[in-house]
C-alpha cells in the first residue's frame, strides 16, 4: 500500500483527503520542501482490509483531521506533519513487515497501530528495538500496558478489564448473573472473556461459552447453543464485521425475544450496520459524541462533521488523540527522540480540546495507559438523527475500572 502524505491542513485539503482512499496521496511532497524543512513522519499501520477495516478507517480519519488542524496551526516543533498509512490486511506478519519498513525505509518518528490487539503487540516488539515512540490507538488486550508493558509504547484505548469492569454490574443488576459468551479466539478475546468471567464470578454468576475464530461467518453452532443454555445475557464479544454477521444471525433466530443482549463493545460503525432488531443491549463506549453539556465536545463534532461528512466515533476520536499526543508530547520535550517523548508523555493531562469529555483525562505514568471515563449506556435504534444510536447511563472514571497499576501487572523498564 502506499503512503498518505498530508503536509497542508487547510479544511479543502482535508475535506478532499479524508475521502481518499488510504492508498492515496494527498499534497505533494514539494509542498514540504518548500517549507525548509524535514515533515515530522507519524507512521500508522492498521486493517484496512478484512473483518476490522470499518474500525481501522475511522482511526485512520481521526487521525488525518487531526494532522490537518496542527499544521494549519503551524505544525509540530514548527515543521509540518506527514501521516504514512499502511494496511497490516489484519496479519501478524504483515504488521510487523510494515512497521519496519516505515521506521526503517521512511524513517518515521512516531508509529501508530494496530486495532488487533495481537498485531499491536508484535510490532512493540520492533518499536521496542527500535527506540522509537509506539501509540496503539484501539488494541484493548491487557498485556500491551500490563505484563508486557514497555517504557516506549502508550495506550489511547481502554484495556479488555477496564471495558468489562465498568459494564459488567450494570449488565447484572438489569438482566442476572447467567451469562453466555461468543468471544474471538486471539489475543483481544481471550483477555476480554478472562476479565468478564473475573467481575461475573465476584457477583456470584455462572456462564458458558464459545471462542471462534476473528473472522467466523456461521454462528448457528454457537447460537443453538446458547438458546439451549437460557441465558440472562448474550454477550457477542466479536469485533467488526464478525460481530454485525453474529448480530444478524441473532436476530435471524429470533433470539431477541429470549435473551438480553450486552457485553464490552458495540461500536458505532457496528451498530449502523445491524438491523434495528439486534440494536439494543448495555454496552460500553469508549467516547461518545453527543455530549450536550461538554462545549468542547459539541464544537470539535460540528467541525467533524463538516469536514468529513460523518459524526466521530470512538474509533475517530482514538485516531485523533493519538496525533494530538505526540504534538503534546513534542511540545513538552522539545525534541522528537522517543525517549523523551515518552517521558514527556507520562503522566500528561490531555487539554479539554482534545479529551473531549468532562474532568481529568491522563496517560498513567506506571503503565502509560490513558485514564478516559468510560460511557456505559443502551444501544438502541436511532432516534431522529440516524447516528443517535446510544444513551448514555453512567461515566466510569478509567481509574476506578482499571484499578492500580500493580494490578495490571506491569514492572517499567526505563530507557537505557
């Protein structure tokens, strides 16, 4: 795949690029030459392809708008910014592959990626070794900021305890303790169902379950099974296309009208693409975009929208604080060395711009995961507006749901 270039930030530019596809270049490299000086490279590697690439796409636009506002605000340390995008096609291998030819062959300063969890990690392993500073925007699995925690690599997303932490009493105290999984069999799964079967066994539930593969397409197998089980809830803890087609065979087998529905995530591009029959359930969000009384909020989705055509999900909002961080970050350190963006990072507090939400939002300097609120609400279908799809019940701070860095089981190494 070929690079994105975007080293111009006014709202055409960004408007025609943010409807390219990602293969695409947008600007022109002299662009950057004519300005004196190197582009800061942001390299970000993501599934644009298969079963996560609705999700990928929406990282990859947070992330572009993002770019186009810091450099039409003069970029970053005074040079413009370039976003090099490459598709991991949702491959271990791939990934890794591309990770380093970005640092490698394109001599990026900073790596974004991947929303497989088990693709993140294998590329914080090259980043790592490579000494240069590894956002993952939305990989969940624990071990990236837990057991396998390094001084180099950050997290915009929540981990797989903190969704299950903050839904699960909900999902208890509205439907009961009887509970039956459909978890994807990789890395992302099987921290999430470890965490969910943790918080459900405290309450006192019982469950069952089947793990299938990432990208499954026949779910009859699972679904009669869960029937026979009689659940209180059906979580579907399968991701992208793989959860809207267990959705659909749900509603299909009339399940609906047996059993609630619920789980850690149910994301908005998933959401738009289930008939109104499977929109339902108590579910978590990791940003939400209709948040009235948050000025900040109702500002940066107007603008949003106005550029893109699209109202930010999570998965925009991940891409955009992602690109907002390592500006904060350079800001801070002076420098782009990943050492010192890194310490630059630990323990920043996102400005109100960017967090996009009400109080204090940082990435935890003992395990460098960011300590959003967590929005646990009801999916429903839309109300007026076709993306009012979600009512928000209750914020959980990030902090209370993660519990403490011991927990997570993350020692940091600093920098030699």
């Amino acid at each position: 795949m070929s690079n994105i270039s975007m080293p111009v930030g006014r709202r055409t530019i960004l408007k025609a690029g943010i409807a390219l596809g990602a293969s695409q270049v947008v600007g022109a490299p002299y662009v950057v030459k004519a300005l004196g000086d190197e582009p800061v490279k942001i390299g970000m590697v993501d599934p644009l392809t298969g079963v996560l690439s609705a999700l990928a796409q929406s990282e990859v636009d947070g992330a572009k708008y993002a770019v186009a506002e810091i450099n039409k605000k003069g970029g970053i340390l005074g040079r413009q910014v370039q976003l090099l995008v490459e598709d991991s096609a949702n491959d271990v291998g791939t990934g890794v592959q591309k990770t380093r030819k970005l640092i490698d062959r394109d001599k990026v300063d900073v790596i974004f990626g991947d929303v497989n969890s088990g693709i993140a990690y294998a590329m914080s392993q090259v980043t790592y070794e490579k000494k240069v500073l590894h956002i993952v925007p939305g990989g969940h699995t624990d071990p990236i900021t837990g057991s396998n925690c390094k001084w180099n690599v950050f997290r915009v997303c929540n981990t797989t305890t903190m969704d299950a932490n903050a839904v699960t009493p909900e999902l208890v105290k509205r439907f009961g303790k009887k509970w039956f999984f459909i978890t994807p069999d990789y890395a992302y799964g099987h921290t999430l169902q470890e965490a969910f079967v943790k918080a459900l066994t405290k309450l006192g539930g019982t469950y069952e379950g089947d793990m299938l593969p990432i990208n499954n397409t026949d779910f009859s197998a699972t679904l009669i099974k869960a029937k026979a089980y009689k659940p209180n809830v059906l979580l579907n803890n399968m991701g992208g296309l793989t959860q809207i087609n267990c959705m659909k065979q749900f509603t299909q087998f009339g399940m609906q009208k047996e059993m609630a529905l619920g789980g850690a995530l149910f994301e908005l591009e998933s959401i738009k693409g289930v008939p109104p029959d499977a929109q339902a359930g108590w579910w978590d969000m990791e940003w939400w975009w209709n948040q009235p009384n948050v000025p900040e909020v109702v500002k940066f989705v107007g603008e949003y929208r106005k550029a893109t055509s699209k109202t930010p999900s999570a998965r925009d909002w991940f891409g955009y604080v992602s690109a907002q961080s390592v500006r904060l970050a350079a800001e801070k350190a002076k420098s782009l060395d990943g050492p010192k963006l890194a310490a630059a990072l630990e323990d920043l507090e996102l400005p109100p711009d960017v967090a996009l939400q009400p109080g204090k939002v940082r990435y935890r300097k003992g395990d460098h995961e960011l300590m959003p609120n967590i929005f646990v609400g009801e999916v429903h279908s839309p109300k007026g507006n076709p993306d009012d799809v979600f009512t928000v019940a209750e914020l959980i701070p990030g902090e209370q749901a993660a519990g403490s860095v011991a927990d997570t089981g993350c020692k940091m190494v600093e920098p030699s």
